[in-house]
C-alpha cells in the first residue's frame, strides 16, 4: 500500500457535482436498502486503490472523442496519461496509418447521414484497439478496418455478382497490404483477387503478393500461399504462352509445398484449392503423346471430383472439371470407365459430362465468362455441332466478351467456334480482337496456329484463306511495354 494511505483513514465520498443526488430505495423482503448510495460506492471504488495501482489504472483508460466539423466528424482518441496531445495526421487526406504517437489517434470523416455515422463508430473501434495494443498496435488499426471492409464487400460480390465488388474489394486489400506490410492475410486476398485479373501485370502482381504471405507464421495461410504461386505460373502457361519448362516445373514445385504444408499444419481434411491446384499442374499442359495426355487428364478429372465434395459451391472447379472433359472429348475419348476414373461409377459420353459441369458452374455462377467461353467451344465440338446449336455455341460467346470486352480468350474461342460452323468473317472478326487484345507476339502466334487447325479440321484450309489468318498477327499485334 501507498505509505501515504496506511496512517490515514479512507473516505468513500463523492463531491457533490459527482454524486447522484437523488435517493432510489429498494426492499427485499424485510431488508430495505439504498440503491443511490450503492451506486454512489460503486463510483468511488477506485479512490479506493492504492495511489502508484490506481495511476497504472488510469493510464490504460482509452478515451474516445467525437466531435462534429461542419459536415465531417473528427474521431479523437487517447489515453489520460498523455502529457502532449499531439497526432501526425488528423484527416481523410493521410492513408498511410503511422501514428507518430501510438496513444493518440485522429481520423476525420465525413458524415452525411446515419450510415455514414455508422461507419464512423466502426472506425472508432478500431482505432480504440489499436491505442490498447493488446490486439492491434498502432496504425494497424487502419489496416484491420480495410481488411474487414474487403471481405465485406466479397461478402456481397458472392450474392449479388456484381463485378465492380471485386474490383472495390481488391482495393481495400491494397490499402490494408499499404498501411501494414504484415498484414498478410490481406496479402493473400490481394494476391487471390489479382491472379482472377489473368492478365500479365496482374499475374505478376499476384506472385508477389503470394510470396509476402510466405512470411507468416501460419501454416495454413503459407500452404494457400505456395498454391497462389503455383496457380500463378500455371497461368503463365496458359494465358501467356509461356512454354519454358522452368515454369511449368516451378507450378508443380509449388503445388507439392502446398500440398505438404497443408498435411504439416495439422488439418485432417485436404483444401479444396490446394487439390484443384494439384489437378491444374497435370493438364496445363496440352501436348505430349495422347496415352500421357489422357491419362494426366483422367487423374486431374479424379482430383476435381473430390475438391468439388468439399466445396460444392465453387464455380471454379466445376468449370475447370468441365473443361478436362472437354479436351478429352475434343481429341475422341467420348466414354471412360470407372476403372480409369477410379471412381464407382464411369463416364458414357465425355461431351455430356462437360455439359452438364458447365451447367452447373454457370448456376452457382452466371457470369463466369470462362465457362461461357468453354460452353462455346463445347457446341462447336462434333458431338453437339448441328444446326439447333449454333446459336447456343454463339450466345455463350457473345456472353463472355459482353462480361468482359478485354478477355482475350473469350474472342478467340468464340473465333474458333464460328470456324467449326464455317462462319468465317465472322470468326475473323473477334480472331482480330483478340490479337489486338493479346499484347504478346508469342501468345498470338499461338492463337493463329489454333485458328490454323480449326480451318484443317474442317476441310476449309487453303494458302489464301490461311495467310489471311497468318499476317493479322503480324499486323494486329502491338507488344505492350
């Protein structure tokens, strides 16, 4: 105890501005007592502690200030123990949240209405847990709000479908990732929202940002992370044209780590990313004898079946599950058994297969515009290519460059289609957009040679029609710096 306390007597009193004046008895049975004087007691037990304990109390009090600006609300808040109330930012124009003083934090805001006021006393919270530091440290308390409001916002994105959700939400990523480089499971998010970009920037982007989640301590995160990486490179592969065997060793390098961080974390189950990421590895790649083709796909096939179970609300593995057999019926394996899927049951018409997974992620879905591009090609396939589904096969086209102008491979699958059908300018047409679009002379070289095979394949390929075809790379293509 305080020395100052032990040779002298205590007193319970309230000043008479503090006390409450008006007197509220209650009775229990026989026994009356006065509830103000309890309440009166109660108010006073901290003069009880002793004086150094109760100096301790009072500095870790956070105290929160709201104070109207015209039309801005100024959110203060600090501990009593500051001897200088200063702040290095108190308005909407700082972003970066670095407090120059970890007591103190200032935030302006506007508020116009109830939501907006809503909004401001979340922020408060925040930034009261980050001058109590137990939870959040610092300017970290920005970075946690950001966070929250991103999956918020994907939160909707997955009722509503709208688009810009996306793109708002990998913002408020950003900004978290911006204000706290150690934040990493927005870097995770950031780096998730980037790579569905597929764009070459954008893949870049999301590499790196995988790779900053590699450096938290979580086994989890780090498996998703080492899956994000191995996507990353797959997508090189895929939507860049980048064939080099450094690449696509480094994706399958990476799906292991995932797979055997995932197993060293602890979790009894398999991620369902982690397995399709598995499966992607093995049929990214097209070329190869058909015996090795066909059976990398049936394994991948397998892999899907079991990533769907445990996510059976993922759009994505049910198109990428398609699109395995799609390629399968595109180069004539029309039936599979059981044996060679492993599973109880087999596969009778490979077309119908795909069909009916691509139904099934456009209804969890409908503006997936991969799987609108797949169902194109899947109509142009000999199995459903007659004349009641050409327009099915164009509608699903025009479906997923209307979602996205700038998808590339939208309008040259939509291209190769309307090849199938011997629509030819007009096939030519969106072949010209998306070499505009491509950006890559490697990757519209590419796009020329499927063009190519789709005239041969239909008996229509002659050295005029085919330069035709040949010279728009040259012609269309501008390298992007």
């Amino acid at each position: 105890m305080d020395p100052a306390l032990q040779s002298c007597p205590v007193e319970v009193t309230l000043s008479h501005d503090m006390a409450i004046q008006e007197d509220f008895v209650m009775k229990i049975g026989p026994v009356e007592f006065s509830v103000t004087q309890a309440l009166n007691f109660l108010r006073r037990i901290p003069e009880l502690i002793p004086m150094s304990s109760r100096d301790q109390y009072r500095s870790h009090l956070v105290h929160l200030s709201l104070t109207a600006i015209g039309r801005d609300m100024q959110i203060l808040v600090y501990r009593q123990s500051l001897s200088q109330p200063w702040w290095k930012y108190g308005g909407r124009s700082s972003q970066d949240g670095q407090q120059a003083n970890p007591n103190l934090f200032a935030w302006t805001v506007p508020v116009s209405n109830l939501s907006d006021f809503s909004i401001a006393l979340r922020d408060a919270v925040f930034m009261v847990l980050g001058c109590h530091g137990g939870i959040l440290k610092g300017g970290k308390w920005l970075s946690a709000r950001c966070f929250l409001e991103g999956r918020e916002i994907l939160d909707r994105f997955r009722q509503t479908w709208d688009l810009q959700d996306m793109v708002k939400a990998k913002y408020k990523f950003a900004e978290a990732v911006h204000t706290d480089s150690t934040h990493y499971p927005a870097w995770y998010y950031y780096g998730t929202l980037l790579l569905a970009e597929r764009t070459r920037a954008s893949i870049q982007q999301a590499e790196r940002a995988f790779e900053q989640t590699l450096y938290s301590q979580n086994p989890r995160l780090r498996a998703l992370a080492h899956a994000g990486i191995a996507n990353c490179f797959v997508q090189q592969v895929h939507r860049l044209a980048i064939h080099r065997p450094d690449v696509l060793e480094s994706a399958k390098s990476h799906a292991r780590q995932a797979d055997e961080a995932w197993k060293e974390s602890g979790e009894t189950m398999p991620h369902a990313w982690i397995l399709a990421t598995s499966a992607l590895v093995l049929h990214v790649d097209e070329d190869g004898a058909i015996e090795d083709r066909t059976w990398r796909y049936l394994e991948a096939a397998k892999i899907y079946d079991r990533a769907c179970e445990l996510d059976p609300h993922n759009t994505m593995l049910y198109n990428n599950a398609g699109w395995v057999f799609l390629k399968l019926a595109e180069w004539g394996i029309g039936a599979v058994t059981e044996n060679e899927l492993g599973l109880t049951v087999g596969i009778e018409d490979t077309a119908r297969e795909a069909q009916r997974l691509f139904q099934k992620a456009l209804e969890l879905y409908p503006k997936n515009k991969l799987t609108h591009a797949n169902l194109c090609l899947l109509y142009a396939l000999p199995s459903f290519r007659e004349e009641s589904n050409r327009e099915a096969c164009r509608f699903h086209g025009m479906a997923a460059v209307k979602i996205d102008p700038q998808y590339i491979g939208g309008h040259r699958d939509l291209a190769v289609s309307l090849i199938r059908y011997g629509e030819l300018d007009e096939a030519f047409h969106y072949f010209q957009m998306a070499l505009r679009l491509c950006g890559d002379i490697y990757k519209g070289k590419e796009m020329t040679e499927e063009t190519l095979v789709a005239l041969r394949e239909m008996n229509i390929y002659d050295e005029r029609e085919a330069a035709r075809w040949r010279n728009a790379v040259f012609t269309l293509v501008v390298p992007k710096v």
